[in-house]
C-alpha cells in the first residue's frame, strides 16, 4: 500500500501505540477522541499497566503481540521519562505449573521456598518485567505523536461512515466506544475498582492469581502504588465503593505480610471499566466502508491493552506497508 492518510479514532493506549508506529513508517496521522489533547481517556489512564503474560486460548496472535511488545517496552525503560521501568514480578500460585513462556522468557524462574509465605505453592517470577507508569506514559506518546506530525482533534464519531473521504484507511482504536460503532455486542465493560496508595519503598509486583486473596495486587510506580482490585463484571457506573476499599487494602496487607496499606495512606481510588470481549478484535482489510474505504479494528483488549500495544501497532504497521 502506498503512504495512507490514516484516521485513528481514540487516544488509549492503543489508538497513540498505532498513531506512533504508522507515523514512523511514514504515514499521515490525524487522531480524534473524546478528550482534548493533553488528556487521556480513564482506562487506559487507571489500568496497573504492566507487562505480564496471559494465557488466550484460540489466539495465537496475542503470544506474538506479546513477545514484541516486551522488546519495545524493555528499549523505553532505558528511555528518561518515558514512564517505564523494569521490576521483579510475582505471581503468586496455589498450584506448581509451567506457563507458557516458561521456556522463552530468560527472566521466568519459580518461586523459591523462602519466598512464599505458608499461603501460596509456588509464583510464577518475572525477574524483570516492563511496569508502566500510565500517568506518565500516555502524555510521552502524546508528545511522540506530536513531534512525528500526528495531529489531534477533540472530536467523537456517531458511525464510521461519518469519516471525512480525505481519510483514505480507518483505525478503530475506540475502546468501549467500539460497541456502537462497530455495532458489537460482544464488547462489554468489566468494572475494576482500584486504590492509589502513597509509596513505602514496595519496589515488586505481586499479584495473587488464584489464591487465598484472589486478584490481590501490588504495582508500585515512582510516586504512588496502585493496589487492587475488586472485579464486579458488567456495570458501567463509576461510582466507589468504600467497602471494596477496605477489602482491597486488608487482601493486599494478607498477601504480603507488612505491607502498608492502611486507610490513612489512600491518595484516590477509582473505578474503571476494561473493554473484555473474547477475542480481541485486531481485524485488517475485513470490512470496508461503502465507497471502499478500509477500516482496521483495534480494541477489546480486556487486561492486555498495554501487554499487546506494540506487537499489534506492528502488525497494522505492517498491513499497510
Ligand atoms: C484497573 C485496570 C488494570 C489494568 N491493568 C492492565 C495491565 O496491567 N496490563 C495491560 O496490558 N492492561 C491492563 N488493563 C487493560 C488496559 O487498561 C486496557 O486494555 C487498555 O487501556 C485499553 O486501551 P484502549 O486504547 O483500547 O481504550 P481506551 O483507553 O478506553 O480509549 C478509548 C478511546 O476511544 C475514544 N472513543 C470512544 N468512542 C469514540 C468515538 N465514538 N469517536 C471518537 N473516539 C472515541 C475515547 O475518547 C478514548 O480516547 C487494565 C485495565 C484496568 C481498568
């Protein structure tokens, strides 16, 4: 394909992600979303934003998606400012097994027994992993995007044929938007409520997978810790919870013994809502708009957004090459 004059819509992770990789290859960029420029949309904005595996059967692609976005995300964290740095991962099991990158991934080891409290068999250890800090990073992408010549505009689309023909490809990077506008009702919000907690010098990530404290997780970023999480499927309301905190706080205190956590070290809690749909649409050259138009899906990303972002902008990248 020749150079293209793209039009993304949405500014999360994966609408700047695309932005910047097909700004690199040479193409036009304009990107439309909701929020003005210099603000980012709440989920990409509030996710933990680290780089840890996941399992999805009947897509190969995200072990792809995966693998590439670590070599990218591994560069930026030796990149001033970006917001990303490398940490110890562990994902605390109640079973001993091999996952799937166990014998790709160099840094993968199991837990030794003195790292386990009498709660957990075993974790899966990331000995250095991408963590990214969101409140830093997505303003980096915008700022990439900028200085490459993307453009933004505020602006948000009733249906995709409402794209201006100067546009000559689509990218649907809308998120949850991506319900109405691509009329797709395997799209659906999961509601996550997390906490923000003032740092204490925690410098791992721990997660419990399936254990005694389910979904408990610890990410420390430079100036705050994220804690959570609370899932409570499909809503849509923001509002939180302050009983969810409270248990949100005391899961965290159980699967880390001394860990601080403690009502008094909340600075802000939130709710969000993932994009989950299974599988996650990365859909190139299979619909186009009535005058011929391509439109290229990207969204539902359920907690792979970050995960996924690079390997995915690479292979759009590649499509219109
Ligand atoms: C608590 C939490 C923890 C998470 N942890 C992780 C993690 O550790 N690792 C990981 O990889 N992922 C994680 N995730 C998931 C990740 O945050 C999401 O997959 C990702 O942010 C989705 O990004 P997105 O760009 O696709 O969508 P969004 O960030 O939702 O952005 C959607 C964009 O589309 C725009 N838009 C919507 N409708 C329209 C329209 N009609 N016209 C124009 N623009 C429109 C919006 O304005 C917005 O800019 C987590 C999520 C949460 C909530």
């Amino acid at each position: 394909m020749n150079k293209q004059n793209v039009l993304i819509l949405g500014k999360g992770v994966s609408g700047l992600t695309t932005a910047l990789q097909l700004l690199r290859s040479g193409h036009q960029v304009t990107i439309w979303a909701k929020e003005p420029c210099g603000q980012h949309p709440h989920t990409s904005l509030k996710a933990y934003a680290m780089w840890v595996p996941v399992t999805i059967a009947g897509d190969a692609r995200v072990e792809r998606w995966t693998d590439e976005t670590y070599i990218e995300l591994e560069k930026l964290s030796h990149q001033a400012g970006t917001g990303v740095v490398m940490r110890q991962i562990f994902v605390l099991k109640q079973h001993y097994d091999e996952p799937w990158y166990a014998g790709k991934f160099a840094g993968f080891r199991h837990a030794r027994p003195e790292e386990l409290t009498s709660q957990y068999k075993d974790a899966n250890v990331l000995e250095s992993a991408p963590v990214i800090d969101p409140v830093v990073y997505l303003p980096w992408l915008e700022a990439q995007v900028l200085a490459a010549g993307g453009k933004f505009e505020q602006r948000a689309v009733k249906q995709l044929s409402d794209c201006p023909a100067e546009f000559t490809v689509i990218i649907n990077c809308a998120g949850l938007g991506a319900r109405a506008l691509a009329s797709d009702d395997k799209l659906v919000p999961e509601r996550v409520q997390v906490v923000t907690i003032k740092p204490n010098g925690f410098d791992q990530v721990v997660i419990d997978d399936d254990g005694p404290n389910k979904r408990a997780c610890i990410v420390p970023h430079a100036d705050y810790i994220k804690v959570g999480a609370y899932f409570d499927g499909n809503h849509e309301t923001l509002q939180v919870d302050d009983d969810v905190t409270k248990d949100i706080l005391e899961r965290c205190r159980k699967m880390v013994p001394g860990f601080k956590a403690d009502p008094e070290d909340v600075l802000s809690v939130a709710r969000a809502l993932r994009p989950e749909r299974f599988l996650t649409r990365v859909e190139l050259d299979l619909q186009a708009l009535a005058d011929g138009r391509k439109v290229v899906h990207n969204y539902g990303h359920d907690g792979m957004g970050y995960l996924t972002s690079w390997g995915i902008a690479a292979e759009i990248a590649g499509y219109l090459a």
